[in-house]
C-alpha cells in the first residue's frame, strides 16, 4: 500500500464499542433490483456481496418500512415479517468479509409511487402535487393523518426489530434525500398546523423508537445511524441554519453515527448564513466529536478518498464509484490505486457485474457518472 493512503485503513471505534476495519463505507444505493414484492431476489446477494468485501460498514439500498412508503420499483422491503428470511440471506453476504452491515430504514412520504403502494394511496406532511423517482408525471399526494404518523413511527421501531432478528450490524434511519423523515423537517413539505408543524418532532420520535426497540430487542453492539441531507434547493427549504438546529438535537439522541448526504463532499454552502463556507467543515464542527461523521460525494479515485478523509470526517461512503468498479477499496490497499476503474463502461463485457435493472438504469443515465473521456 502507498502510505500515503494508509490512514484509510486505520480501524475506528464507535461509541458502543463496535471496531469498524477501516474508513469506507459502502453508501446505500437504490438497486431497484429486489423482487416486485419487495424479497431479495438472488441478483442481489453477490452484487451486494462483492460490494462490502472491502469495507468497513456497508449499507443497503433504501428499504422500505410500511408498503405505503415504496418508493422506487425494485425496492427492498422490511414492512413484513416474510420479509426476514431474504433479508437473513442479504445480511450474512454483507457480513461475511468483515464488513458491519448496516439496512437502510425509510419511507417515501410524499414520493412514494402510487403504482406500488396499495390502491394507488399517498401520503406525506402535507398535501401536494410532485413528481416521484424516473417518473414524467405528476401524482397527487394527502396529508397523512396523525394516527397514521404513530403507525409510521412504530413501523421504523418494528423494521428495526425485524432487522435484529435478520442478523443485521444495525440501521441507518433514512431522513435524508427528500423522503418521509426530510419531509417533515423541511418547510417546503411541512405545511402543518398541528404539532407535527415542528420540523424535529417526527424525527425524534423516529430515533426514539428505534433506541427503544434496540433496548428492547438487541443490545447495546447494536448500531444506529441517521442520514440527513444539509441542504435543499427549494425555497422555502432546508437550509444550513435549520440543518445547524437538527444536528444539534440529534446528537444528544444516543445514535452511533450521522451520515450527510452530498453530491460532491467538497462543496459549499448555497445561501443564508453560512454561504460560501465549506458544508462538511460546518458539520463537522457541530457534530463536535459527539459521534462520527460519514462524508460522501463524488469519490472516484484514491486520491479522492484520502483528501475526503483529510476533511476531518472520521469515516468516508463510496457510492457511485463501487457500483463502477467493486474492488475500489481493496485495489488501494493493495497498492493497485493505478487499476481502479473509475468511468462507466457501455462496452464492458461484464456491465460492471451490476444486476441487470441496474445496468439497464446506468445505459439509461439514471446516475451522473464519469465517462471514459472525462477520465483521461
């Protein structure tokens, strides 16, 4: 290995004790490449596999926790307990090289696709017209009702019980990307008049159904993360000051580690306040050392991964780049940063290795990737 990137390498403890190998952690990607009901379907276990051979936590695609909540087609479901058994299968490959496997809990509010939740129902902090992932049209959504929210809040506890039960490391609690949990935070979605009008309640309570569940059913090595996005372009929307007030409250919650959603980890802040100042420098400085911070956002070469782990973030989520090109982390560590494929491939015989509803998304343009050209 160059030294240069041995500090990628270096274990990390969290503050439950877990040891997680190294720095890299798998992102939690939409495959839309689980079966139409929402099982594992068996594309899944070995790209999911060849994908957490080489880090230190690896996390699923984004998986759904009430069938209301679908959001994507090929999505992973964690809404019932049949659900358990495909999932025993996806949460053993994931572990199996030493990576923590980590699912993704979430519900798509206002943008889950009425094609895929029953009788074409949709519901999020407030009523609204929008359009959802790949889709040309709109679709209408209701405001969801207050005990519809308890139900939510009790089926992220109730997913995560299923997750214990499946073998997994822990969850991510999906409030980043727009979705149910971003919703309420955000004054674009949450028009309320009620309680749920307060942008943390709905998180808290979220986070606090999960702890509860964790005591109740799993132990204390049991990992619980949250994923928020710091920014949103609409206006009104998610800015850094409110970003700045969640932060704050999620770190008295006992959570293990927060994950900021990013596009590029070295960009700035858009407006307000804090305009033009670095967005992962601020969080970092607000988590305090509180719990570890994952940066993410366009890492596709071990220079890039070492200079997002000199932000100061104590651990680093590949994304795109491991759907490129699986053994990123392990061609680095073995001093083969020169191999890594870091362009998307129309040509390559083997599509990358990426199931195929995937590889058909990639042809498609689905996900911004770099060329062979813009490589060179």
């Amino acid at each position: 290995m160059n030294p240069k990137y041995k500090d990628l390498f270096q274990p990390l403890t969290l503050n439950n004790g877990v040891e997680l190998r190294n720095r890299f952690v798998l992102a939690p990607l939409t495959h839309i490449s689980s079966n139409e009901d929402g099982t594992i379907a068996d594309r899944e276990i070995p790209y999911m596999e060849s994908r957490s051979k080489d880090v230190g936590m690896s996390i699923t695609a984004a998986t759904y926790v009430t069938e209301l909540g679908q959001a994507f087609p090929g999505q992973p479901s964690i809404a019932r307990d049949s659900d358990i058994e495909g999932l025993k299968r996806l949460a053993a490959v994931m572990k199996k090289n030493g990576a923590k496997a980590i699912v993704q809990i979430h519900h798509g509010g206002v943008q889950a696709l009425p094609e895929y939740t029953p009788d074409g129902d949709v519901a999020g902090p407030s009523a609204m017209e929008l359009k959802s992932f790949g889709q040309k049209h709109t679709h209408s959504a209701r405001e969801i009702t207050a005990d519809e929210i308890e139900e939510t809040i009790k089926a992220f506890g109730e997913a995560t019980r299923r997750a214990i039960e499946a073998g997994f490391d822990g969850v991510e609690i999906h409030g980043a990307n727009g979705y149910i949990i971003h919703q309420f935070v955000s004054p674009h979605f949450n028009k309320r008049t009620d309680q749920w009008k307060d942008p943390f309640l709905f998180a808290t309570k979220v986070v606090d159904e999960v702890v509860n569940t964790v005591k109740q059913h799993g132990n204390d090595h049991f990992i619980i993360g949250y994923r928020f996005s710091p920014e949103e372009a609409y206006n009104p929307g998610i800015k850094m000051e409110l970003t700045e007030q969640l932060i704050k409250s999620l770190i008295e919650k006992p959570l293990h580690y927060l994950h900021a959603s990013l596009m590029h980890i070295h960009g700035d802040v858009h407006e307000g306040k804090y305009a033009g100042q670095n967005r992962i420098e601020l969080l970092h400085k607000w988590v305090d050392g509180r719990v570890p911070l994952i940066g993410i956002g366009s890492i596709f070469t071990a220079d890039d991964a070492i200079e997002a782990l000199n932000t100061g973030v104590e651990l680093i989520a590949v994304g795109r780049e491991l759907l490129l090109d699986h053994a990123f982390v392990g061609k680095i560590k073995e001093g083969r940063q020169d191999e890594i494929i870091s362009y998307f491939d129309l040509h390559d015989p083997n599509k990358h290795e990426l199931p195929e509803p995937l590889w058909q998304q990639f042809k498609a343009g689905f996900y911004p990737l770099p060329s062979k050209e813009d490589s060179e």
